[in-house]
C-alpha cells in the first residue's frame, strides 16, 4: 500500500491579533502551529487536516467570542452547529469540499498588515508511483484565492514550446 503526504507551508506568519478565535481554533485542527513572535507560523509534514471533529461547547464559545469581526468562517461553521442536534458533543467539520484557503481570505481582508498569504504544498508518496508526486502554490488574497500545480505549470510549458519562436528563430 502507498501511502500519499502533502507537506503544506503557510507564509508569512499569521499575527495572532488578525485572527479570530475560531480562526486559531480552525487553523490549529487544520495545520500544526508555531509561535514566531506576535505570530503564528502554520505547516504540516504530512499535510493538512480537512476532516475537523471539534467540541461543540468549544465552537459555539470561539464563534460568540468572535462576534463583530467580518467571517465567511463563521458563518460557515455556524450553519454546521445549527444542524447539530443540542445534546452533541463533537461537530464534524468537512472541508475536503471547501479548502482551507478561505480562512486564511477572511484573515488577509481585515488585516492591517497582510496583504497576501501563500501555500505550497509538495506531493510524496512512499512508493515511486507516477500519481504521487508534484506539488502547488497558491495565493490567497483580499479578492481571490489563485494556485498552480506542477501539472498545470508542465501544461504552460507544453503549450509555451508548441507556440512557433517569435521573430522566426
């Protein structure tokens, strides 16, 4: 059996005074965290966490106490937690469907000093199989979340050398 890794880093390192606290809940269950001064710097060796099962007492006290800041993350958790029955105890939190990215936007759009945040992510695998390896940048801003895989970077040179030279050479 092979077994696929995604080592991811974050960069810059996330002022914690830009984030939320289910901002640092969610990031701290997606990635591992270090603290770099006044910020938090996020990876993960063996790659981001998007299956999240996190107390329900916990999120609903991090959403209250993030109240009044401007989060497309809150709300998405807070329509998880309306579903949950009042007696649960752990609320699953899928974003295989909805990356991570998004609460890193929401963090960039009210920062006073981030203008961006970047990903990349390598792809191993612990068998040279051909599916297994590559990787991807992405970057996330105010208005947009953008990336490239290496194969979408192989298809950009494909197609640069298929292109006829300029100027005839």
């Amino acid at each position: 059996m092979a077994d696929y890794f995604s080592p991811t880093v974050i960069q810059p390192s996330i002022p914690v005074a830009d984030m939320t606290p289910l901002d640092r809940l969610l990031l701290g269950a997606i990635f591992d965290a270090e603290p770099d001064g006044d910020a938090l710097y996020f990876h993960s060796s063996s790659g981001p966490n998007d299956m999240l099962q996190l107390s329900a007492v916990e999120l609903r006290a991090v959403i209250t106490a993030s109240a009044g800041m401007e989060s497309s993350t809150a709300t998405y958790v807070a329509e998880r937690l309306a579903v949950a029955a009042d007696d649960t105890a752990e609320i699953e939190i899928d974003l295989s469907a909805r990356s991570w990215a998004f609460i890193f936007q929401d963090i960039v759009r009210r920062s006073p000093t981030l203008e961006h945040v970047t990903a990349v992510t390598s792809f191993t695998c612990s068998k040279m199989r051909p599916d297994g390896f590559g990787g991807m940048a992405m970057l996330v801003t105010a208005d947009a979340i953008t990336g490239k895989s290496t194969q979408d970077i192989i298809g950009d040179l494909l197609d640069q050398a298929a292109r006829p030279p300029e100027n005839g050479r």
